[in-house]
C-alpha cells in the first residue's frame, strides 16, 4: 500500500479513537446525571408549625402533605431562615445564617421587586446548575426585581414563573405573572387589588357587599401548572423544582367553590372588612383561609402525582417547609381558632418558636425511613449543603457557609448535634436569638436601644414561659459573648447595638 492510501486511515483511526473517547465521556456522563436524584423544594408562605394534619392541626384538611409524612420523615425543631418572607429565602438559597447573609429584613424597591442579592451571592440554583441539573423556580421570589442582579434569572434559574415581587403577590388574581423575563396576562378584569375596603354604603352582613374581591384567573393554579410542565419537560435530565407558592398568605382570596366543605362545618365565621386596615375583605374569613391551605394541599398532591406518572418518584428528594410562622392579622387569620403554632410562643416576625419553627416534610424513597419524625435542630442554612451532597457535589459546597448537610440525618436518622444556630432580624423592633443544645437566648426591642437577655430551656419549656436568665447569669454571659462575636455587621439591615450606624442611645435593662 502507498503512503498516499496509509495518511488517511491513520487519520481515520486517530479520528475514531478520539471521538470515540469522547462518546465514552459523554455515555459516563449521561449515566452520572441519570444517577442523581431531581430535587423539588415546596416553600409554603407563612404556614404556622401546626397548621398540617401531620403536625397536630384538627380542623384544616391536608391528605396530600399527611401522605407525604407518613412517607417520608417530619423534623420538628426546624427553623425557617428568618421570621418574615425575603430574609428568610435568602438564608434558603445561599446557605448563610441571618448573621451572615445579606438580605436580613424585607425592603422594596420601586416600581417592582425587593432588594436584590447582588451577583457575587452563590445560589443552591447556582452550584446546582453547574452540576448539570435544570433548575426552575415558580412561585414567589422577592430576592430582586425583574433585570436586577437579583432576579431569579440571573442567579441560576433557567426557568422561572409566578410573581417577581411579594408585594404583587398580596393578590391572587393579579393582571399579570413573569414568565422568564416577560410579563403574562391573566384574565382578571379589573385585577382584585391585595389591600383594599368594602366601598362606602356596602352592607358588611350581605355576602354580595364581597364580590369585588373575587377574580376569575386563580394565580396558584397557572404557577401549577407552569412547574408540571417543567417537569415533564425535563424527565430525562436532573432538574431542581423550586416551588414557593403564594399560599396561605393573605390576602384571602380563594375559589367560591372550596370554601363549600368548611362552610359546611357551622364555624361561627365573622366577616373581615377591613375597616381598621389589612388586606382585602371577606365574608367568611376562617372557611377561606382552611381552604387556601387545602388548595396549596392539592397543589402538593398534584406535583407528587405527577412525579409518579412520570416515574420520578423514586429517584426523587422531595422537601416541604415554611418560610415562617402564621401571620399576626388576628382579624384575618384565627390563629388561636386554629392552633396554627400549638403552644408555641410567637408569630410571623418574632423570633419566638411560633415565628420561625416550621413543619418540614422530607420524602425520598429507599433512603429516607418512612413515617420517622426527628428533633434534631435544624436551620434552612442546612439545605444548601445537604441537596449538594445529594447531588454528589460535597466538593462543590462553599467553605464560608454557616449550613451543615442534614444527609447523615437523612439517611441514618442521626447526626452530631450542632454548635450552634444563631437567628438576627432588625425588624419588628430588633430581635437576635441563639440556640445551643437545650438553651435559648432571645432579645426582644434592640431598635428602642433595650438590651435584655431572656434565657429558656426549650427541653424542659417548649412554649418559652419560663425566663430563666437571672438563675443561670453564667449561661446567658456565654449566650450574649457568642451572639455579639458571632455575627457580621450589615450596613443595609444594621442590628443594634452592634452595627455602626446604630449606635445611639443604648440602655442596658
């Protein structure tokens, strides 16, 4: 053979040697991302630590999420990242406790949107994309407005849809929901306002005074539908479903026809109208909010039945949690009537157990031990790490983080306790709080320059009754040295007496 004929079959071999390597890397790779479990987040909005059927609630019907429970393992002593809505996604999607992170209390931006975490922040959808997964959130954001640096877009997500911003989503029936960066229209006309009174001359005791708060395009139900398609979207490829509906926060707006089976209940149910202020009127407030928990109940039931259709559910984590505690608008919300935080002290804001304990469900066949509960304390901060070993990226999790992986827990049912998991919000007056093992320490009223240091042993006093810091001044000596070292001062959200700009008018009490 000439050296002529030889050239090209050496090339030839070269050529398939090479690509051949390639189609094996590639073949590796395939399998590899086969091999990693999708990942679906549920964050309900304001959903008090008793408010599901799994966590002792009695009048509310939640089949779907009990279901999930009995399936998968209940945490309870779990923490929400902080005690309103956008501090404490923050803490969710960076891993950063709210002594660390940079968003610590909501703050609007005009004309649309929340402060926005800057590009220098790393997302959970971040590290995980960069692991091959798809990532999509629907729901609710509030981590930066549309084209801002915090827009879900530009921190990781390929797909996002729902509200942008909180304040849009105190309606239910709004004109519009973002789909990636373009603004889709929902048949609502005129779009039910999230604040708003009965008009002048209405009677507040005739149910038709309320029709101009009801819409006919229900917001939850297109956010549903958007991630169903996503996931079938993208069945043959790892994805993380961020799903942080809109529900139950108020304002209360729901389908006519799902109030029926709690009216039919005989609930004494005064109207809410508004008058001394809140959110929008309605007739029967108790039936509306049962049923708006009931809904984003089916709304669950839906992404899990999906899931099995598709035949996900097996190589599928699934976590349901809350962003914080039920709501102090008592004239919208009957916590009391509904034992939304059982005898926990506090509500939504408050950095007392019923603000920032939270019921959460994780459900992930074969690994994690079905119908188990666990007390171990637990922090959103943790999740960042625990879905990137999951995902077979330990190495990938950043090392200034303040989260541990949860993955022990998971998979075994135990894990070492923790050092510590520390809790500052500088709204509603100023808060900080710190849990070691069985202590609490909490200060309430920082902004009015008070500096009290209230101690609870939450072994033996869940309900935080008893302060017991003038019997342990040791302990809550070592308690206020680790809150004051522990911490980064933030000149956005400044704590006092701590960060620099606030440094005034300090009294010790």
């Amino acid at each position: 053979m000439s050296r002529l004929l030889e050239f090209p079959l050496v090339l030839m071999a070269l050529f398939v040697i090479t690509f051949g390597d390639v189609e094996v890397q590639a073949s590796e790779q395939d399998q590899q991302n086969k091999d990693r479990p999708n990942i679906v987040f549920i964050l309900a909005d304001d959903l008090g630590y008793r408010e599901l059927g799994c966590y002792g609630q009695t009048k509310i019907r939640t089949p779907h999420l009990d279901q999930l429970a009995a399936e998968g393992l209940c945490l309870t002593q779990h923490y929400s990242g902080n005690a309103v809505c956008a501090p404490s996604r923050c803490v969710l999607m960076t891993g950063r406790d709210p002594g660390h992170a940079w968003i610590r209390n909501n703050s609007e931006m005009q004309p649309e949107g929340q402060k926005p975490i800057p590009a220098s922040e790393v997302t959970i959808a971040e590290l995980l994309k960069a692991q091959g997964y798809v990532t999509g959130a629907f729901g609710k954001w509030g981590l930066g407005g549309p084209g801002s640096e915090g827009d879900p877009l530009n921190q990781g997500f390929d797909r996002f849809f729902g509200y942008n911003c909180q304040r849009h989503a105190h309606s239910f029936y709004p004109d519009y929901l973002w789909s990636n960066s373009e603004r889709i229209a929902l048949n609502n006309h005129p779009p039910v306002p999230g604040h708003a009174k009965l008009k002048a001359g209405d009677d507040p005791a005739d149910p038709r005074s309320y029709d101009a708060f009801k819409g006919q395009d229900y917001a939850p139900d297109r956010i549903r539908e958007a991630a169903l398609e996503f996931i079938t979207e993208n069945k043959e490829r790892p994805f993380f479903l961020f799903y942080p509906t809109t529900l139950p926060h108020v304002a209360l707006h729901v389908p006519d026809d799902e109030l029926e089976p709690y009216l039919e209940l005989g609930w004494n149910d005064a109207p809410f109208t508004a008058a001394d202020g809140g959110y929008t009127p309605h007739f029967t407030p108790r039936a509306a909010y049962a049923a708006m928990i009931s809904h984003m109940d089916r709304d669950v039931g839906a992404l899990l039945q999906h899931l099995k259709e598709l035949r996900l559910e097996d190589n599928t984590i699934v976590v349901f949690s809350s962003d914080n505690g039920t709501t102090h608008l008592e004239q919208e919300v009957h916590y009391e009537f509904f034992e939304s935080v059982g005898n926990l002290r506090g509500l939504k804001g408050s950095l007392y157990e019923g603000g920032v304990r939270v019921p959460t469900i994780v459900k992930w066949p074969g690994r994690v031990t079905a119908g188990t509960k666990s007390d171990f304390v637990s922090g959103f901060e943790d999740w960042l790490p625990t879905l990137l070993e999951i995902a077979g990226a330990e190495e990938a999790v950043p090392e200034d983080l303040n989260g541990i992986s949860l993955s022990p827990l998971l998979t075994t049912g135990t894990q070492k306790e923790r050092e510590l998991l520390y809790r500052e919000f500088p709204g509603y007056g100023g808060q900080q709080s710190l849990r070691i093992g069985r202590w609490k320490a909490i200060r309430q009223n920082l902004e009015k320059g008070l500096v009290k240091t209230e101690l609870y042993d939450l072994v033996a006093d869940g309900p935080e009754a008893q302060d017991l810091a003038e019997q342990n001044p040791a302990i809550v000596q070592e308690m206020e040295r680790r809150m004051a070292e522990y911490r980064t001062p933030s000149s956005l959200f400044p704590l006092r007496p701590y960060d620099a700009k606030a440094r005034t008018g300090l009294k010790k009490q």
